[in-house]
C-alpha cells in the first residue's frame, strides 16, 4: 500500500467525520429542542442531562476526530 492511497483514505475520513462534526454541533446549536425531543424519546432524561451528554460527547468526538484522522493526515502530508 502506497503513501497516496493512505493519504486518499485519510482525506476522505477527515472530510466524512468532520462533516459530522460540523452537522452535529449545528444541529444542537441551532435546533436543541427538536434534537432533545427526539433522543427523549428513546432514551428518557432530563434536559440538564442531556445537555452535559452533548457537550461531552462533543468534545469527545472532536479529539477522537483529531487524533484518529487529522494528526495522521498530516503527517503523511509531511512525509510525503
């Protein structure tokens, strides 16, 4: 396997996740009633909760984002 295949592969899941980062956090930014009612219907709590949930896996996701896709992006980007 190529450098250019692993540099491909790592553009197009930074591009995938990132654009669910970014539709998730607009999602709960602009429209937090709709989301809340909708994941209150499956998995019952209170709002305070459901807020903290949000914000944690947030932010979780967005390091995993980084570790996992961005930081070997560039590295390969470097290396090449």
């Amino acid at each position: 396997m190529g450098i250019e295949i692993l540099i491909g592969f790592f553009k197009w899941c930074t591009l995938i996740n990132g654009g669910l980062l970014v539709f998730w956090t607009a999602m709960c930014a602009f429209v937090p009633d709709t989301v809340y009612r909708l994941q209150s219907r499956w998995f019952p709590m209170s709002r305070d909760h459901y807020n903290l949930l949000m914000y944690a896996f947030l932010g979780l996701f967005k390091i995993v984002f980084l570790v996992f896709n961005v930081v070997p992006l560039v590295s390969l980007l470097l290396m090449s």
